[in-house]
C-alpha cells in the first residue's frame, strides 16, 4: 500500500467534499427512512402487516446487492478513480427511484400500491448501494494519517447531521391541522432532495483526492470472496461493530417512524416536533466540535462506552417519567414535553457519538484484518458490515409495524389513536431506545478490541513500514505480515 507523492495535501477540501457524501446519501436515507413507512401506511393504505413483509424482502435484497456490489468496486475499476466512478453512476438512479418510491398513486388497486412499494424499494436500494458503499471504501483512500480519517469520520456525520437537520424540520409541513400525513406532497420533496443529493455527489467528485493505492499489488495472487467471508468472520471488532451497528439500526432507524407517531397520538402535536428533535441532538453537535480531541485523548472505544452508558440514563428516564396525555383539542403540558426533550437528548448523545465515531472504527477493524490476512478488501468488508446493518433496518422497520399493529394501532385514525394505544406506544419507542444503547454498549465494551495503543500499532504496520515488507498472499492463502506478527502479540488481539 503506497502514499501518492505528488498528491496536493490533505485539507478543508477533502473534509468539505466528504462531508457533501454523507449529506446526499442521507437526505434520500432519512426522508425515505422517516416517511415511507408512515407514507405507505398513511397515505397509501397499505396494511402493517404486509408493510412487514415488504420492509423484510426488501431489505434482504438491499443487503445481498452490499456485498456484491463491493466485491465489484474491490475487482473492477471503470473510470480513473477505483471509487468515484461507481459514486456517479448510482448517484443517476439515486435521483430517479427515490421519487418513484413516493409516487401518489392511492386510487390504484392494492396489488399494484404493494409493487410500487417493493419493487420502488428495492431498485432505489440497488442505486443507494452502489453510492454508499464506494463512498465508505473512500474513506480510506483519502488518507492513511488516522487523524485525517477521524476527521473525515467527523465531517461525514456533519454531512448527514446537515440534511438529518433539514427532514427535521418536515414535520411543520406534512402534517396538517388535525395531526395526518400529507402524502401528495413526498413526491416533490423527493424529487427535490434527489436533485440537490445528486449536485451534492459531483461535489465528492471535484472536491476530494485518492491519495492512497489501495489496490492489491500485481505480484499478489487474488484472493477469492471465499476467503475474504472468513476473515471477515474472524474479524472479532467488525463482529462488535456489526452488532452494535445492528442494534444501533433496529433501535434508532427502524423506530424513527415511531417517534412521529408518538408526537401525533400522545403529544397530539406534531408542529413542536421539529423543535424538540433538533434540540435533542444539540449535545451530539456540540461533541462534534471536540470529538477529534475526546479521540486523541481517549481513543474511540472508551468515547463511545462512556456515551452509551450516559445516554442509558437517559433512556431509563423516559421510561420511568409520568408523561401527560394530551387531550384531543386540548395544549400539550409543558413540562412533559420539556422533561421528554432533555431525557432524549440524553439519550440521542450515544447514538450520535456512535455514529460519528463508527466510521473511522469500521477503518481500523479494515487496517486489522489486512494485517491479518495480507489482502486490502476495503469494498468487500464495508459490504459486509452494510449487509448487516440494511438487514438490520428493513428488520427495525417490519418490527415497529408488527409492534404497532399488536399495540392496537390504527393507520385509518391517524393521530386520533385511543390514550392506551398511544400510551403503549410511546412507551414502546423508549423500549426500542433502551435496548438498543445496552445492547451498544455491551458489544463495544465486552468484543470490540482495538484500543487507543493498538490503533497506532496498526497504523504503524501498515503506513510506517517500506512496501517491500508487505508479503505476497501464498497459493494457499494469507499470509500474516512478519512485522504484525509482533504487534499482535503486544497488542490486545
């Protein structure tokens, strides 16, 4: 693995072209992630449990085309860059299916709603794919310094904070006074993100330089999929990162949906929720600001036990609080709504930590595994991890709405759910928060194995070491680095 030398330095252009990959990635992710669900559902008449269903099929086929499409970017180069020319094409379709999923067409038979939702769903997902996980594989071929990549890590989650931040405000549109979805207006909105998502995506293009060769070198023997399933396997910090990412997924994606139904049916007033969630998250903004230096001083793993272990507090809080039910006609109670904004943002500061930090932790479980087996498998691994984490989605999303219909939810009430259903679910949705932070924090805490030392070992392994060092995979397979070995050793392996 080699540096380019003539490369210009790494700096505020390659944080800003990154950050706008996130942020195009997530304003077509989070609209379709919020709203399809309560669109289909809402407007669509679609029921909960064939929504089940399709969410699961779906995403199943959403986390096969992963690993298929990251061996492609691993094997195949079409263009110049190994990464961005696969970021282009998908980006086309990105514009395309993301405001086909959204076509208002509630008049048409059942039969013909329930293919717009799956087969939509599962083109968009094949195009969202060949963006995400080239743009994830980026990640470490902008730089090998592992400062750099804790700031591009940074810098993409405030790319995806910026257009989390604009699907916050939706509520004060799409609803109107009596609390229901306005679904003829997804399309437009849709069509709309897609356009700016696709500007967004010629800006990663433009704006950011490979400075890295991550290609494998012509002397080594390729290594088949095969081989590359069992490292990952044996891979155990990817494992804690795919099950924390797995719970981090079903808990806080899949339940997104659910907290609106909470502002719609218990708060009764969905035109403060856009307040209340940007509120929330003003603890993970503010962390953001320092995170390069909790990093350094900390390292990532103990930034992100610590935070989830705080945002538990905060989870058990919205549990245990006696909330006031909101009357139909009536105001919602102040305090309630001031104590449940301060107890989430408790609980949203080790989700979000989570989220920006996992990033550049998914780079080194990458760095780990190529000192382990000899291969550089940047597409193939962050495939793998995606596979999980999309199964893990489509599983979150099928789980609310078999968890709504089984609460006594109602599509056809809209906010006007009885107090019992409404109360169920919100207790629900911090049920959902609860498990999902305890479940963070044990797989970071009890298999995740890379610390602060080890990381720099890592890095010196691979970056400080001379090329010729880096052996060739035998015919049998991989073969460990002689000078990992040591590090191994010493390390907490």
């Amino acid at each position: 693995m080699t540096q380019t030398a003539t490369a210009r330095p790494f700096g505020i252009r390659d944080k800003i072209g990154y950050a706008l990959g996130d942020f195009a990635c997530n304003l077509s992710f989070t609209l379709i992630s919020t709203y399809m669900m309560l669109y289909y559902m809402q407007y669509m008449h679609v029921k909960e449990t064939d929504w089940a269903w399709i969410i699961i099929v779906g995403k199943l086929w959403d986390a096969i085309n992963d690993p298929i499409i990251g061996g492609l970017t691993d094997r195949v180069k079409i263009g110049k860059s190994k990464y961005k020319s696969w970021i282009s094409i998908g980006s086309i379709g990105l514009v395309i299916f993301t405001t086909v999923i959204f076509l208002p067409v509630p008049e048409a038979s059942y039969t013909v709603r329930i293919l717009l939702c799956l087969l939509s769903y599962m083109v968009w997902s094949v195009f969202y794919t060949m963006v995400n996980v080239p743009y994830g594989s980026l990640h470490s071929a902008i730089s090998d310094d592992p400062n750099h990549r804790a700031t591009l890590s940074t810098f993409r989650s405030v790319g995806a904070g910026v257009s989390m931040l604009i699907i916050m405000l939706l509520p004060s549109f799409v609803y109107d006074s009596n609390e229901n979805l306005k679904g003829e207006m997804f399309v437009w909105l849709a069509l709309g993100f897609s356009v700016v998502a696709f500007l967004s995506i010629i800006g990663v293009n433009k704006l950011t330089t490979e400075r890295v060769n991550t290609s494998q070198p012509i002397e080594k023997k390729k290594q088949n999929y095969f081989q590359v399933l069992l490292a990952f396997a044996k891979n155990r910090p990817i494992w804690a990162l795919t099950i924390a990412s797995m719970a981090q997924a079903i808990c806080f994606v899949g339940a997104n949906s659910m907290n609106q139904i909470v502002f719609q049916s218990f708060f009764r007033d969905t035109s403060i929720l856009t307040v209340v969630t940007i509120v929330s998250y003003i603890p993970m903004v503010a962390v953001m600001f320092i995170l390069s230096k909790l990093v350094a001083r900390f390292g990532k793993r103990n930034c992100v036990i610590v935070s989830c272990a705080i945002s538990l507090v905060g989870a058990i809080g919205m549990l245990v609080f006696p909330f006031k039910y909101t009357q139909a006609g009536a105001s919602v109670d102040v305090v309630s709504i001031i104590v449940w904004t301060v107890l989430l943002m408790i609980a949203n500061i080790g989700n979000g930590l989570f989220g920006v930090i996992v990033w550049a932790m998914v780079v080194d479980c990458i760095d780990y595994q190529n000192i382990k087996t000899g291969q550089r498998d940047e597409g193939s691994i962050y495939s793998l991890y995606s596979f999980f984490r999309k199964l893990a989605q489509g599983i979150g999303s099928s789980l609310v709405a078999m968890v709504l219909a089984w609460l006594g939810y109602k599509k056809e009430l809209g906010g006007s759910q009885p107090y019992e259903v409404a109360a169920d679910i919100k207790t629900g949705y911090v049920l959902f928060l609860l498990i999902g932070l305890a479940v963070m924090l044990i797989s970071v805490l009890a298999i995740y194995n890379i610390n602060k030392s080890d990381e720099r070992k890592i890095h010196d392994t691979l970056y400080n070491k001379p090329a010729e060092t880096m052996p060739a995979v035998e015919a049998d397979g991989a073969v460990m680095l002689p000078q990992a070995e040591e590090s191994l050793e010493e390390g907490n392996y």
